[in-house]
C-alpha cells in the first residue's frame, strides 16, 4: 500500500477513532456536534504530527477535550 501525506490508514484510523469514541462518549465532553467535530480534528493533527501510540494519543487528547470541549469544569 503505498503512503500518502494526510490520508490515514485504515489501521491508522482505526487508532484515531477509537480515542475519539472514547473520549466523547465521557458524560463531561460537549454534545454540541460542532465542537465533537473540532476535536475529532484535534484527534487527527495530534495523530499526524507523532502522537501515535494509543495510550499517549489519548491521554493528551483526554486532557485538552478536558480544557477545550468540557460542559464542565474539571
């Protein structure tokens, strides 16, 4: 399979939306589906630019859907 710049694998985003699934279905995170779309955007830079363990790409995307796309203050 050959690697284009900015286009995930189907292994890649497989990553990508499991963390996002995760995430937004916290009782915390926003249901306004503007923001849910910010961040799955969010997911996909952090992802593209190195975060790709699962376990780091989460916990730095817990931690900014805290501060960025919350209900409520943590």
């Amino acid at each position: 399979m050959r690697n284009y710049p900015g286009i995930l694998r189907s292994d890649e985003f497989q990553v990508v939306q499991d963390v996002f699934r995760k995430i937004v279905a916290e009782p915390w995170f926003s249901r306004d589906i503007a923001r849910q779309q910010q961040f799955g955007a969010f997911v996909i830079r952090a992802y593209q630019s190195g975060t790709t363990e699962t376990g780091k790409l989460y916990d730095l995307c817990a931690r900014t859907a805290q501060d960025r796309f919350s209900d409520t203050k943590h």
